[in-house]
C-alpha cells in the first residue's frame, strides 16, 4: 500500500515536555487526517530523526509532507537531518516544506534564516503571548502570488493562509523560484526549478471552514503528485 509521510521537524526536547507536546500531538494528528482526506491515501507520521531513504522505499511513500517546528533552529544539532537533508537535496520524492520544513529546505542549500527582526515602533502585536516584541506573522494573511503555477490553482491572487513565525528565509535557495510574497516577509512559497519541491512559510494544513484556500493548496500539491 502506499501512503504520505508527515516527518515532524520538532526538537525531541519540546516533544518530552508533556504540557507542550500533548496538543502538538493533537496538531499532528488533525493534520495527519486532513492530508488522508485529501489524498485518499494514508499518512504515516515520523520524528525527521527516523526517516532515511531505504525506509522511505520500503513503506512506499509518494509524498513527503515536512512540518513546522516551534523550536529555533539555532538550538538544533544539525547532524541530526543528515539523512533528511539528502533526501531534500536528492529530491526523489515530492517535498511540500511547511514553515519550518520551507526554512529547513533553504538551510539543506546553504541559505539563513532568522528572526524577522524587532517590532517596529507603533506597529501592534498580533500575539503578544508569542515572541513579545518580535515582528511575526500570526493569524490569517493574504499572501501575493507572484507567478502563476499549479500549486496555486484556483485561488486566485491574494489567496488567505494561517500563518505563525517569527523567522524567516533570508535568501533564496540556488536553483528556487519564488512565487509569493506577503507584506511583512518577501519569500512566502517556493517551488524547485525542475523538481516537485515546494515550501510554504504560511501553514496551509491550519485551514479553518471560514478559509479553505490552505485545503484547496494542500488538494493542488497532491495532484501535482499524482495522487
């Protein structure tokens, strides 16, 4: 049978926090069923730390979804994504990077990325409870698309996405396009010249009943898979 793979990015510190992992868990697993739905194919769920080529093969997976990640990247040991960092690089499976999987790709081809910078003066918080004074994205946005490609369709210009980060690509990934930006960060989804590898710094998987544009992206994504 073949199936998704969901490989959660999330340092295996937050995760042995029970007062925080308990509802990422919860998070994981309403993404896990909406990609299911969508798909028509199962999704398996894997910590990045176990997930390597051969195993990728042997459970027969079409697509890899990667998630975001509430840890700073700057408090990982990075020889811990060797095996997912080839497989990003190798790009023998479709890549849809969310957030932090969007800035992992960027990190696997050698581009920053950091904190959006501070809060500028009389701008308001949209979170306060969440990285205090830091500019953030948190809520849902319209995001510009700046050329057309089949991730896209059917959402027309200024599609709405969840968004929640205060980091950001500082650069462009060698051999990327961009193809939207939004008001506050200029590199909102990119997408491999020749390669079904996609990132998105907004979280298409949080679409709620009142903004479906995240669903109709995520259904985009797997028939560019050929699911």
């Amino acid at each position: 049978m073949t199936m998704l793979c969901y490989v959660v990015l999330e340092h295996s510190r937050y995760l042995a926090d029970l007062t925080r992992s308990e509802p990422e868990l919860a998070r994981l697993l309403r993404h896990k069923f909406r990609f299911e739905e969508i798909s028509g194919l199962p999704c398996l769920i894997q910590h990045y730390t176990r997930v390597t080529a051969e195993k990728l093969t042997a459970w027969k997976v079409q697509a890899l979804l990667l998630s975001g990640n509430a840890t700073d990247w700057d408090e990982y040991d990075m020889a811990g994504f060797t095996d997912l960092k080839r497989i990003i690089r190798e790009g023998n499976w479709p890549i849809l990077g969310l957030c932090g999987g969007m800035q992992l790709i960027g990190l696997v081809h050698d581009v920053p990325c950091g904190p959006m910078g501070r809060l500028p003066e009389g701008m308001a918080d949209p979170d306060p409870d969440y990285q205090p004074g830091m500019l953030k994205e948190k809520g849902y946005y319209p995001i510009d698309i700046l050329c057309s490609d089949p991730l896209f369709e059917g959402l027309g210009k200024r599609p709405v996405f969840s968004e929640s980060h205060y980091w950001e690509l500082k650069a462009m990934p060698p051999g990327f396009i961009r193809l939207a930006e939004s008001d506050l960060s200029p590199i909102q989804a990119i997408r491999h010249q020749t390669r079904p590898v996609y990132g998105t710094l907004f979280h298409p998987e949080e679409y709620s009943e009142e903004c479906l544009d995240g669903k109709q992206l995520l259904s985009n994504f797997f028939r560019i898979c050929g699911l």
